[in-house]
C-alpha cells in the first residue's frame, strides 16, 4: 500500500544525493581552475560554490523543520484527524482519604510532574505536558485550554459521569501528501489527557 511518507523519504534522499554532487562538484571545478589557470581562487567559482552550499542549508534547514520540528494547529482539518474519548474513573482506596488521582512531582531544579488515575482495565501514569487535572465548578483546565475540548461535550460529561472521568483526546496526522513531506502521515500527532475530578480533595499528593 502506497505511503504518503515515501515523499519525505526521497525529499531526504535528493538532499543527500545533491551533498554528494556539490561535494564533488566543487572538487572538479577546483582543480580544473588550478590546472588550467594556474589559480587557487576565482570569483566565479567562489559565487558557484556559495550558492550551491546556500541551497544545501535551505533545503536541509526546511526538511529538518518539517521532520522534527512540526508543530500542527490541532484545528487544522486538512492535517489533523481528532477524537475525543471519555471514560469513567475508578476511585483508589487504602489507607487514608480515597483518590482518583495520584500526583508524583518531583522536586528538582529542572522539576517534573506525572498524574497516575485508573480506568477501566488500565493504569494510565501520564506527564503533566500531556495531562491537566479539572475539579470544582470548572470542567476544563487553564492548562487543557490548548486542546480543542468542546465544553458544552465536557459540561454533558459532568452530569453523566459525576465529574470523575478523563477526557481522552488523540490527533492523527491525515494521510495526505502535506503531512508525507515530514513523514508524519498516518501518525500519532499529540495525546491529551484531562482528568476531572469533583473536588480537590479527590487528588492525592505522593
């Protein structure tokens, strides 16, 4: 089955194969000069070289952009494919106050944070880049507001769930020739987590 990605691989391939060219290209015309000119230094060939090698940085600073360093509008419906799930959360009990969710944060210079909540067949422990949690009155966090949750969906949620669910949100790259030319297409874009609880008091600080 064809693949919308085999665009960035070539595009990649091509700039390879054109380093391969100027390498030997700039070669060629260096000693051609010394050997008929007698000279180590032209300024025709000095422009030829520059604009060759700006090329090079051009296009290999566009393509290394479009691989590593893509950064989609997740609103965007011609790149991104997005979906919503929302599931129930199972409470933890033990010793102490029950939770449904449990907060690690490590207390460093360079300081990290992960969320671990159950659902429903699994344990999730997710980062707190890719995880908010919501309780009280406000169903979507200050930090969630970059994901397009719909609210009226979040506020329905509340009412059915009791406020203890998480809101699943997962973006596909779409197949298509844009997202092939950074050889992202058919890939995970982003995966969100937000956690909704009644209150603060459900939240267990380890």
């Amino acid at each position: 089955m064809f693949s919308w990605n085999i665009i960035g691989i070539l595009i990649w391939v091509a700039i390879i194969l054109y380093l391969v060219f100027i390498v030997q290209n700039i070669r060629k015309r260096r000693i051609k000069m010394i050997i008929k000119s007698h000279k180590r230094f032209k300024w025709p060939n000095f422009i030829i070289t520059t604009v060759e090698i700006l090329v090079l940085l051009v296009a290999t600073g566009w393509m290394f952009a479009q691989t590593f360093m893509d950064n989609p509008d997740l609103d965007d419906a011609s790149r991104i494919s997005s979906s919503v799930k929302y599931e129930p959360l199972i409470m933890k009990t033990g010793m102490g106050n029950s939770s449904y969710v449990t907060i690690n944060s490590a207390k460093k210079k360079m300081g990290s944070q992960t969320y671990t909540f159950y659902k429903a067949g699994s344990k999730i422990t997710a980062s707190s880049d890719y995880a908010s949690i919501a309780y009280g009155n406000t169903a979507l966090d200050v930090n969630a507001e970059k994901i397009p949750y719909v609210k009226k969906e979040l506020a329905k949620k509340d009412k059915e769930f009791q406020r203890a669910y998480v809101a699943i949100y997962t973006a596909v790259y779409k197949k298509n020739w844009q997202n092939g030319v950074g050889m992202h297409a058919g890939h995970l874009a982003t995966r969100y987590y937000l956690i909704r609880v009644p209150d603060r008091s459900f939240i267990k600080q380890k």
